[in-house]
C-alpha cells in the first residue's frame, strides 16, 4: 500500500480495496517500526488518525468523492493544530497546544485527510539540515549517516521513507526544496502570498511560504489543490483565484524555453551532481523543450541579503515569546526583566540567538539604512533579474543545490559553510517566484534534484513540466533502501 | 564592521536574549563571522533602487473596522504559565 501513489490511493479507497482506516493503520505501523532508524516525527497522532480515518471511511461510503478524503498525511510541526502540541522544534513551544487551527490545517481536515502526526524541522524553520531541532536531528532515509536537509527535514524523511505519502512543509530559503532534494522526493515552494500563512508559526514574514511534499508532481498538485488559495485571516494571502493544479499536467512541452543560469553551474557545483542535472535537462529536451543559458548577475548576493532580512524579521516575529502567555517560562524569575531574558534564554537554541542578534544589530539605531534598507534594495535587483530572464524564457532550470546530502555533523561548526548550502534556492524566495524540486538520479547512493522556477503563479506551468519528466524517468518511484527492511 | 564583546552584550540586552558569561566570547565571534558576509552589500551600488519589502509589491489590505471574533479568554489563558482570576501574572513590576 506504501509504494501506491495518492490517485491510486484514492481509487483504492473508493473501490474498497481497503480502508482508510486500514491504510491509516498501515503507515502507523510503519511509522512505529521504522521511524526510529529516521526521528522524522516529533508527535504521533495515533488516537486522532484513527478517529480521522473512521470519519472518512465514513464519508466514503457516503458516495464522497472528494479527492483526498481518507489519505494520511504529517504536517511540518510548525502548522498550528488545535488541541496537538505544536512545537516548531523548540524548547520554547515543547508545551504549546495551539487553541486554533492553522488554515492549511483546517482545508486538509476539512477535505478529510487523516493527520498522522507532526514532524521534526530545524528550531523555528532556521536551518538547513535539520540538526538545531530541540528533538534531535532527523536522519536521511537513503543513508542515515546523512542529514535530511531542513528545514522541513522531518517530512521529507517521512515521505521517502514511505511512512506518509504526502507531507506540508514550509519554504523561506529553500526549506521545501532542499530536503526534498536530499531525500529524492518532489516538493514545491508556490508564489509568495498563494498558500495562507495563519498560523503557520512566523519566521521571516516577506519570504515564509508553505507547500506541498510528496513522491511526485501528480501527487503534488493533488495536495496544492487543498492548501492553496485566499484567505482574509493573512494580510499577505493573494485574492487571485487558484486552478485546478492537475489539470494540465499532461500537456507536451514541445515549444518550452527553459533558462539555464551560468551562476547556478558554476565552480560551487559539485561536478557529479552537475551531470545529473545535465542528464535530466536533456530529458527535457528529448519532450521539446529548448535550452538556453542566461544570466541572473545578482544571485551570488542573494545569500548576504537573505541572511540580513530573514533575521531581521525574525528578531521582530519571536519578540511574541516572552514567557507570559504561552510557551516556556523560567522557573521563579526574579523580576519581569528576568522573566523575559531567562526565559527565551533557556527557551532558544543557539543558531535561533544568532539570528535574533543578528537581526536586531541590523534593525537597531544607526544601522538600519546600512544593513536592512540596502538588503531590501537588492532585493529589488535580485527580482529584477528573474524578470528579465523571464521574457526571454518560460521557466528557469537547475540544481537545488551543490552537492547531495552531507554528512550529520558535518557543518554544525561552520554556520557560514552551512549557510552556503542555499545559494541556488534563497533568490527564490527573495523574489516570492514558485519553485520545485524534482528527483534527478542519484550520486553514490544519495539523490539529487533538480530546481523548477517559474514565473509569479505559474505553480500549475511546473507541475507540468516536473510531471512530463517523471514521465519520462524513474528516479521519482525509487525507494530507499532501508524503507524494505 | 568589527563588532566587540560589549556591542553583542548590548545586543542581547536589546533583544531579551540572555548569553551566559563563558559564551559571549564565542557568540562574539560567530556574528561577526556573519556580518563579515552580510557586508558584502556595502559594495553593490544600489543608487535610488525602491527598497522591496513585498515579492509582489502588494500593499496593505484593509477590512472594515468591525468585531468578527468572539471572546476566547479561556481557551487562550489555558495554555498560559500563570493566570489568576483572567489576568496574565507576572512578577511584580511596581514597588
């Protein structure tokens, strides 16, 4: 049942081949036998995924043909879940139980998904790796030596590993795509705006941005389906009306132009990694699609930009946790200043300080036009870039990232080597653009990805060309090895 | 941008963050460590370039001034440290 896709799924469902009570039992059981080996859950909901699972089997037999009624899912723990502990991989949140429903958690209940359980993620989304989650450090699925990637590390783990087939992750520097891209699945970081933000737990504000995790394009767009769309409770969320995400994925893409940074093939990329994505592009090619290189002269800046603004907002964004309404609090403070600094001093880990003294440095008094104003002005030219690279091709191409996953421990010394990791997928962001990452073969054993960015909504545009190439490919349907065990 | 010991103790006094004596050395030099990066913009020309604070430059939505949610105290004081009669308690700040 692990290795069926969420259609089949669906069709299975409907046929009564099984129930989703049976099938919900199935990843529970799976998650219990194998998810030690990966530490992608933070908190199973055994209790509630059954009571779920028999409220869809219920609807089914109803006639209910709502697509994804009865299909298990985990959502990244930082989606807010009314009633289940909501801990976005901090100290400071181990006892939160949100009284409220983030809106991408209500759709997906509404739509009759059965939450399995919340998975781990870097302390408050701030990571690559996966490694500063106050549960541990998840492992990779194709080689536990490794780090899943991160942010949304947890729910990539889990959706190689066949413990959930569909995962929500969130996206503000790459957290989607990179994780995707080190446990070989397909995620899609949507437009800035197009997925509500409520609460989903605020890191940077201007580039949070939550999506969909799954094995392939199709079951993507299955779930984007569900979470996307405008809501009145997030004053970013865009009115433009979604469509039906899957119904133009079987369109040719005979005629496509696809830009090719010389920025993103550069020295940086590691050279195995190189022909993989090489290997892919020519797939592409095979279905139609013209190759041509351009320029996007900013991209080299967008790590220093990033690394002003995403802090920046995030000093402003945890101000909220002050050890008086929810969240940790520090045992017998002497005063309120003592509550407050003690507090969110045992409450944090070291790289959410880091950034929150870092953001205030370039927030504070005689600083800001220097540091935060200036990154917001190459911010301008970063998107500027895409802009003009976009009236010369349809959608832009590339690695995800450098190299596949490396070691656990590896950077955890060097947070500018890590840092470092997100130079292909931060510029995305920084210009709120729709972006994938794709399964493209493997270098010794770990996969690789390949990057899709498209143009300010077009998330339907790169589903289509991500389903063209699993297609015409398998690297998306293999299955790590420690899943069979 | 060289940033000194007491800049970063003054720093964490700012943002309410705590560093423990033995570890302000090493904080100390992490961020400077970042913003040696982050001062690569010093260089970039950026003339009279519109800062960009929105990815699609959208501006402020606004509804009408009017109560659309209910009163949910209980609920929110339930997850709270300490409350006490429907106040949030603290230690006492006036003495």
């Amino acid at each position: 049942m692990h290795d069926l896709s969420v259609a089949e799924l669906a069709l299975g469902l409907r046929a009564k081949h099984f129930s989703s009570t049976e099938l919900t039992r199935h990843s529970l059981a799976r998650i219990n036998t194998l998810d030690t080996h990966y530490n992608s859950f933070i908190t199973v909901d055994e209790t509630g995924a059954l009571a779920a699972a028999a409220q869809a089997d219920a609807r089914l037999a109803n006639g209910d043909t709502s697509p994804l009624l009865g299909i298990p899912l985990a959502h990244k723990d930082i989606f807010c879940t009314e009633g289940l502990r909501t801990s976005c991989g901090s100290k400071m949140l181990d006892n939160f139980i949100p009284p409220y429903d983030a809106t991408v958690t209500r759709r997906l209940r509404e739509a009759g998904t059965v939450l399995l359980g919340k998975t781990n993620m870097d302390e408050f989304a701030m990571g690559s790796s996966n490694e500063t989650s106050f549960y541990g450090a998840a492992q990779n699925p194709w080689n536990t030596q490794r780090v899943p990637g991160g942010s949304s590390g947890g729910s990539a783990a889990a959706v190689a590993a066949r413990l959930a087939p569909l995962a929500t992750g969130t996206d503000t520097g790459g957290s989607i795509r990179q994780p995707a891209a080190f446990c070989g699945i397909t995620g899609l970081k949507p437009t800035y705006g197009r997925v509500s933000r409520l609460g989903m737990i605020a890191y940077a504000s201007s580039l949070d941005q939550g999506g969909p995790m799954a094995r392939s394009a199709e079951d993507c767009a299955l779930l984007l389906n569900v979470m996307a769309g405008f809501d009145p409770l997030d004053s970013t969320s865009s009115e433009r009306p979604t469509e039906d995400y899957s119904a133009g994925l079987e369109k040719p893409l005979a005629g496509l132009r696809i830009g090719l940074p010389r920025e993103f093939f550069g020295a940086g990329l590691e050279a195995n990694t190189h022909t993989r994505i090489r290997d892919a592009l020519a797939l592409l090619e095979q279905q139609g699609a013209t190759l041509v290189d351009i320029n996007l002269p900013h991209t080299e800046l967008s790590i220093p930009t990033y690394y002003i603004i995403a802090p920046a907002e995030a000093s402003t964004n945890l101000s909220r946790y002050d050890g008086v309404r929810y969240g940790h609090r520090c045992e017998a403070p002497r005063d309120l200043h003592d509550l407050y600094t003690r507090s969110r001093q045992e409450g944090f880990g070291d790289e959410v300080k880091r950034r929150i003294l870092v953001g205030t440095y370039a927030l504070s008094a005689g600083y800001y036009d220097a540091y935060y104003r200036k990154a917001q002005q190459v911010r301008r030219l970063i998107r500027q870039d895409f802009l003009d690279a976009f009236t010369k091709v349809d959608i832009i191409a590339g690695p995800t990232t450098p190299g596949p996953a490396f070691g656990i421990g590896a950077k955890t010394s060097d947070p500018l080597a890590m840092y470092l990791e997100d130079v292909y997928t931060l510029a995305v962001n920084l210009a709120g653009l729709p972006a994938m990452s794709v399964p493209a073969g493997h270098v010794e054993g770990l996969p690789v990805g390949l990057q899709l960015i498209g143009q300010h909504f077009a998330e339907a545009r790169l589903l289509n060309v991500a389903h063209q190439l699993q297609q015409a490919s398998d690297w998306h349907l293999q299955a790590p090895p420690e899943a069979n065990v | 941008m060289t940033v000194h010991e007491d800049d970063i103790e003054k720093l964490a006094e700012l943002a309410r963050v705590r560093i423990a004596p033995e570890e302000v050395a090493e904080v100390t030099t992490r961020i400077a460590t970042i913003l040696g990066l982050v001062d690569q913009l010093q260089s970039v020309n950026t003339g009279a370039v519109e800062p960009m604070a929105n990815p699609l430059d959208a501006v402020q939505r606004l509804r009408a001034d009017a109560v659309t949610e209910g009163n949910r105290r209980e609920a929110f004081q339930a997850i709270a440290p300490a409350v006490e009669n429907g106040l949030y308690l603290v230690p006492k700040v006036i003495e």
